[in-house]
C-alpha cells in the first residue's frame, strides 16, 4: 500500500525564522510560503533531493497545531507523509483494519493540490501519518 515517503513535517513557531535558518545555516532551497486555510496552516517545502521537509506554522489560534506549539514551544517533528496510489482504497482498508481517520474521514487538498488524510497517532506508535494520493 505505502508508496515512498513523501515528507517529513516540522512544526515551527515562526516560519519566517526557520526558513532564514534553513537557507542559511542549512543551504537549503525553500519554497515561498503557502497559507492552507483549510488545514489551519502555512507551510514550506525544503527539497533535500530524495524528500521534503515540511516546515508548519499555526494559521491563527484554531489551528490544529497550535496545540501542539503550546506543549513544544520551540517546535518539533510533527507528522510524515507516505504516498499511496489509491488514497479511497487506503482509506477504506485501513478502516476494515481498525485504524482510525482523522476528520470526515473524506479526503482533503493537501498542499501539493493532491488528496490527503491524516492517521490516528495512537494507532501507529505515537507518529502521526499522513496519507497523500500520488
């Protein structure tokens, strides 16, 4: 079912400075900020050749990673993303398996313009997934 691993996101509290740090301290190549009203977000992607790096910061206080900020201050790993063929037939063999979707259960825009879902954390060792359709 799991294609190759997307990214890896890291929720950060001001986007601004980490992007400085990763392009400066890093060399990496940023992309220009994304905001995601729908995901309560607004990211970049750092290109490291074989991945991505996704840099989060919270779109106002509803966002769903500001809770996260509050018990991390200083940010920290948040999720990764794997990419599957079928994001509906992933989604329903999951379910029939027990693992428990995130949201509606419907898929949603990711950043990529790509349909994803995020996986229950308590379900997958305390990691939280995200599923992306390639």
């Amino acid at each position: 079912m799991l294609g190759r691993l997307n990214h890896v996101a890291v929720v950060v509290p001001d986007l601004a400075t980490a992007v400085a740090t990763y392009r400066e301290t890093l060399g990496a190549r940023v992309t220009e900020p994304q905001t995601l009203p729908e995901h309560g977000v607004t990211v970049v992607f750092i290109d490291v050749g074989n991945t991505k790096i996704e840099l989060l910061e919270p779109l106002g206080e509803a966002s769903p990673i500001a809770a996260f900020l509050d018990k991390n201050p200083s940010g920290g790993m948040h999720h990764v993303c794997y990419e599957v063929e079928d994001i509906l037939a992933a989604r329903d063999k999951l379910k029939a398996g027990g693992a428990r979707v995130l949201g509606d259960g419907n898929p949603k825009t990711g950043a990529h313009g790509k349909p994803v879902l995020f996986l229950h954390p308590k379900d997958f060792f305390g990691t939280l997934i995200e599923l992306e359709q390639s």
